[in-house]
C-alpha cells in the first residue's frame, strides 16, 4: 500500500506521508486541509485580477501577491499529487 502524500511538512520542510484506508482522523483532517488550500487559492486569483486591473499597483503589492501565489501554487500542486497518485491504477 502506498502512502498519501499528506498537505503538510515536517518542520525540516520534508513530506509527510499516512499509510492506511483513508477512513481515518489523518486523511479527514488532510481532506479539510486540502479543501482550504483549494479554497484559498480560488480566493487569491479572484483578488490577483482584481489587483491587477488596477492602474497604481505598487512594487511591494505585486511583490506580496507574487508571493502568496507561489505559496498557493505550491500547496495546490501538492494537493494535485497526492490526489494523482490516489488515483493511480495500482501495479
């Protein structure tokens, strides 16, 4: 059985995986994360176009939103994987 690729890191950054069913207190709790990881992102690109539609954005606003959209690129391309690898015909 392959492990899911959990939502979060270890605090040396490293991935986190769970072994088992996917009925338990960790993969509900990874599920609610994702959920609000995705639900993050859809509310950051909703506010990145409206920053950008604007005509006097300064460097430090584009800075910070370049910032928060590459945190939240990352996040969703872990969700991507671990939901990907579940997906996965097994061998």
């Amino acid at each position: 059985m392959a492990g899911r690729l959990l939502p979060w890191t270890t605090v040396e950054g490293r991935p986190c995986y769970l072994v088992g069913d996917g009925t338990g207190y960790v993969s509900r709790l990874a599920d609610d994360i994702e959920a609000v990881q995705l639900d993050m992102a859809d509310a950051l690109l909703g506010h990145a176009a409206a920053l950008l539609a604007e005509r006097r954005v300064t460097s430090a606003e584009l800075r910070y939103l370049a910032l928060r959209l590459a945190e939240s690129l990352r996040d969703v391309k872990r969700v991507a994987e671990s939901r990907g690898a579940r997906c996965a015909p097994s061998p």
